[in-house]
C-alpha cells in the first residue's frame, strides 16, 4: 500500500511561439504579444499527464497546478482541473514580474513551501518562450529535493522511491529517486488527454479573484461554490522577500534586445526546367562545390 | 582566483566535443581576459584517460575528479563538486555544454551559487556595461548572447554582480580547435570526499543506455534539409535518396519533425543540430527565423520552394522556383548523369 501522494504541477502560460505568423513582429521589431495566442506550455502538459496518472494509481493522491503570471494566468489552472486536477494556485504580484529563471524558481518555491507536504513537483522540461530548462532544477536546489530531468515516464513508486525512465543524449536512463523529488518531464513522454466534458461544465467559471469583474452576474455562484473561487497568492501571502522577486532577484539582466536580421544575399533564381536544374549541377560540379 | 573554466562532459571515458568547443572558446575568452582556462571533470576511472582529449585544447589547469559514483552522471555529486570547487576557485566564467547533462547541473549550480545562468547562448563575447539604473559601470563583463521567444529576437544577457557568469552552448556552435599557444597543462586529482556529500549518491542509476550516433549530421558537408512543404514522412524518402547519391546528410525543420515526418535527432536550428556544411539544400522549408539561425552559416545556400517569396530564399545563393516533387528527382537525375 502505497501512501497518498501529494502532487503539485508547475505550468506556464506562454505565447504560442512555434506557430509565429509574418503579423508575429511590429515594423518596429519587437514582439507583438497580441498576434501570438496564449496557450498551456505545451511540456507542461506532458507534466500534468503524468500527475494524473499516479493520482489515479494511488488512492486519495491530489493534483494541483501551480501557475506564476498575470490575472488571466488563471486559464492555466482551469486547463488543470478540466483535465483532472484537484485544486490550483495562481502566484501573481507587480513584484513578481521581470523575474529571471532564478527569481522565479524563488517565487515558486517559496509557494511550495507554502502549499507545504509535497510529494512530488512535476513540470514541463522547459517553457516554448524561453526554452531554458533552468526553473525546475532551480525549484529543487532551493527546495533542497534531488531532481530528475527529461524524464519520459515514470514506472512505478514504491515504498517512498520513484521509478522514472528519462532521456539522455543520444539514449534513455532509468533511475531511482527518493520521494519528495522534483521531476521535469520531456516532449517525448505521454500526452495529455483531452478536457472532460463533466469536469469543463463544473469548473467553467472558475476564476481567481483579479479575473473577475467588479459587477459579476454571477457573484451568488462563487459565493455558493466555494469550489469556483481559485487561490490567488501574493508576494506576501506566500511570505516571500521581495527582494529576492521580479527584476530585483534576477542576477541576469538584459543588456540589449535586438530583432534578428539576416544578411540578404544575391541570389540567382531558376526555374525547375531540366535545362535549368541540370544548369545548376553542372555549375556545382564544374566549381568542384559537389563531387 | 577569476579564471575561465569549462565543465567537462563525459560518456564513460569519452569526452564530449561539444566540451572541447567550449574549451577553445573559452580559451579565447581567457586570452583576452588575460587569465587563466580551467577544466573540471568528474567519472569513474577516468585517470589517464580523458587528459590528452582535453589539454591540447589549451587548458592551463584540469581539475580531474575520478570516484565511484560519478558516472554514470547524477545531478547531486557533480553539483557539489562544482559548487564547492568554485566556492575555492572563484571563477568569473564557467562554460558548460547546453547538453541534457548540461541543463541538469547548469541550473542547479547557478541557484546554489546564486550566480546567474544563460541557457544556449549563440555567442560568447566580452564588453563592457553600463547600469542604466545603478549608473553603475562594469568592465569586461561575458556578453551571453542567444534567441529568445522561439528565435524570434536575439537578446544580449549580462551578469554584472554575481560570480561565476554562466552560460550553456550547444553541440556545434562553436568550432574545436587544438590549441595553438602555449598553456600550463597542470593536472590536478583532489579527494573526490572532500566536495561530494555521502548523502549525495542518492540517485541510483539502474540502466544506462546510450547509442552510437546515426548519422553525422553536424559534420557532413553536404545537407540535404526538408521542410513542411515535403508533406509527409515518404516525401522524405527521395531527401535520403537526394542525400545518399550526394555523400551527405538528412536535416529538418522543426515543422517537419513536429509533424512526423523526421526523426527530431535530424532538426536543424536553434533547438536542434547547428550545421556549417559546404552546401545546404533546403526543400520545401520557409525559413523561419529558428530554423536559419541553426544553418546561416553554409556556404552555399540552395532553396528548392514553390512559394518565390519564401523567406529563405532572401538567403539563398540559389533559388529553385518549383515544387519539390518536380525538382528533387531532376536534381538525382542530373547529378547521376554528370558526376564521374
């Protein structure tokens, strides 16, 4: 019999930067957030697989989502609970913003620490607007838990110990770490699957306090539905040093941001006649460029 | 004290390239500097057999850390041996391969350290600073510089206060060279107890599987790269072929690998493989700013694409106007016919 887990999933909402459009940059050159839809880190999603299933193969284990981002950050955890999950935590606070990979992994674990009891914290590899794979480690040095990355699946957990295969260059490893441990999990692993009906039309309007409008129609629903009102922490709910928050804890600082512009070159165009394509091998082998 | 060093990865008692890239960019760093490079590396019966696949690489000083229980790598010993060895060293870089391996143990040193960390840099380089808000001046401090929002901008990283700066590059974005010049060569073999906790073997590692690479990617002279436009995972079968009567090699966008139609070991760009080859032939891609940052630097740019306006083509030195599946048979065919 294995004890109930304790199961927090670190998620991030991200710009959608895989699918960027020519509308993806101002003639100014900088991002236009606006043009790039805001969706679940799609690694994250893999994270929340995971958790869900170990929820389901050991009795009474609790999932929640925690989330660090603006107001509307809070369609993070409702993602979560349409899937399965139990409960969130939404860390939103001036304070927080402009924070580096550090200060965030500080944000975030002051809020675990918070949450308190945790068994495992599972999150994407990496975010799709930074791809720096640093948070989860990061939340684990400051936690003081041992860590596994690119993880694909975890096997088993018994007797406190988890059983995870990961990736690794070029092959796959599996180890064996003791619980409480954070895991970072892989592209390469399980999706996620998809919203459940029943569980969308409960949690639909679920909303963290800064989400909602100050003339709600629906004020009687949160006030009968203890269930709908999300947990939104602040800097000082989770007792955090605000110094150690945002652009204040970040050691990095960007010194310049700059829109990339590659060299135009003179290109010669042909067409993809026969004359034309066996024009251009020739021209290559003659120049010795192929052999 | 305020040296350069670079973290040695290991497979057994192999070392990495992407380790020796980063030894002969950190050796230019070091120069021009005017201090010393440094190596670590920690396994198991490495001595004497990793030193001569790193000191010719101009390393002034290699801290070589051989103990049970170092390889296969687990995150815990090989952060204590970082953090206490820098916390003795002090050093104002250290360099690490922006490998799995190099992104487990990068960040955590950094939070242990407090130090700032910048993930897959592009280019490394030294400047100088100025605090807009402290009106603080800094010299000398590492430029780390990367793409960032899925390489759409190109963002400068500084670290003015804390030490080491830190930063991970990947496989093939530097170029290992032998060293040149003349350096120190000292090797050094410290009590692995003395930095590693006992509490730090926790982590057990109970099968380790690693294979040799499939193909060579990142050093072949030829690519032959296929995009979104090849549609499917057989539009890749005249690619191989393309590739095989060429001598070169199958590369992919991110498109094409994220819709199944390549295996993701064969991405080219920011996420994937770096590639510098002699002639890159890029069929049915657009060009999107991730995918070129990781092949800008081949010699001979050919864009095979049915869209005159595909952005790639503004890099090209020669554009195919035509779909691929008219184009890349006649390229067989004529290659067939006229190479000897």
């Amino acid at each position: 019999m294995t004890k109930p887990l304790k199961i927090v999933v670190l998620a991030k909402q991200v710009p959608d930067t895989r699918n960027v459009g020519k509308d993806a940059m101002t003639p100014e050159g900088t991002v236009n957030r606006a043009a790039l839809p805001a969706i679940f880190n799609p690694e994250d999603l893999n994270a929340l697989e995971q958790a869900l299933r170990l929820k389901e193969q050991i009795q009474g284990s609790t999932v929640g989502v925690l989330t660090m981002g603006p107001p509307r950050a809070g369609e993070i955890i409702r993602q979560g609970l349409f899937r399965g999950a139990d409960t969130g935590w939404l860390l939103t606070d001036r304070l927080f913003a402009g924070a580096d990979t550090l200060a965030t992994s500080y944000a975030l674990a002051t809020a675990i620490k918070k949450i308190g009891d945790v068994d495992i914290v599972i999150g994407g590899r990496q975010a799709i607007d930074g791809d720096t794979a640093q948070v989860g480690p990061q939340v684990a040095q400051k936690l003081g838990l041992n860590q596994v990355t690119y993880a694909e699946e975890i096997l088993k957990i018994e007797n406190n110990i988890a059983t995870i295969r990961r990736h690794i260059d070029g092959g796959v490893e599996t180890v064996e770490v003791p619980l409480p441990c954070v895991i970072t999990v892989n592209g390469s692993a399980a999706p996620c699957r998809p919203c459940n009906a029943k569980l969308v039309m409960k949690y639909k309007y679920a909303m963290c306090p800064l989400e909602r409008q100050p003339e709600d129609p629906r004020a009687d629903l949160y006030a009968s539905r203890d269930y709908l009102n999300l947990n939104q922490w602040s800097v000082a709910d989770v007792d955090g040093d605000p110094n150690q928050c945002g652009l204040s804890g970040s050691p990095t600082k960007v010194k310049a941001v700059q829109n990339i512009v590659f060299q135009a070159k003179e290109s010669k165009t042909l067409t993809a006649s026969d004359a034309d394509v066996e024009g251009l091998i020739k021209e290559l082998l003659d120049e010795k460029i192929i052999g | 004290m305020n040296n350069v060093f670079v973290y040695i990865e290991t497979e057994g008692t192999q070392v990495a390239e992407v380790s020796q890239e980063l030894l002969t960019k950190g050796r230019k760093l070091a120069d021009q500097l005017g201090v010393e490079l440094h190596a670590v590396v920690a396994g198991t019966g490495i001595k004497g057999k990793v030193e001569d696949q790193i000191l010719p690489y101009g390393v002034d000083k290699l801290f070589a850390f051989d103990g049970e229980g170092l390889f296969p790598y687990t995150s815990a010993p090989h952060t204590d041996i970082l953090v206490n060895l820098f916390k003795e060293e002090q050093p104002q870089i250290c360099l690490m391969g922006a490998t799995v391996i190099g992104r487990d143990l990068g960040p955590r040193v950094s939070s242990s350290l407090t130090s700032g960390l910048t993930a897959d840099c592009t280019q490394l380089e030294i400047g100088d600073f100025d605090d807009v808000k402290t009106k603080k001046h800094y010299d000398n401090l590492l430029y780390q510089i990367r793409p960032a929002f899925g390489g759409n901008i190109v963002a400068t990283i500084v670290n003015p206060d804390h030490r080491p700066q830190m930063a991970t590059v990947r496989s093939g974005v530097m170029q290992k060279a032998i060293y040149e010049g003349k350096a120190k060569n000292e090797v050094v073999y410290p009590e692995v107890s003395k930095y590693v906790s006992p509490e730090a073997y926790v982590v057990k590692v109970l099968d380790h599987h690693v294979e040799a690479a499939k193909h060579n990617l990142k050093g072949s002279p030829i690519v032959v790269a296929g995009g979104y436009g090849m549609g499917s995972k057989e539009g890749f079968d005249m690619l191989f072929e393309l590739a095989k009567v060429l001598h070169g090699e199958v590369g992919a966008s991110r498109a094409a690998v994220d819709a199944g139609f390549c295996d993701n070991d064969r991405q080219i760009g920011q996420t994937g493989v770096t590639v510098h080859p002699k002639v890159y032939i890029a069929c049915g891609i657009s060009g999107q700013i991730q995918h070129i940052a990781g092949m800008q630097d081949s010699k001979i740019i050919i864009s095979v694409n049915s869209d005159p306006d595909a952005p790639i083509n503004k890099i090209a030195d020669y554009v195919i106007n035509g779909t691929v599946e008219e184009v890349v048979p006649k390229l067989i065919k004529y290659y067939k016919q006229n190479s000897k």
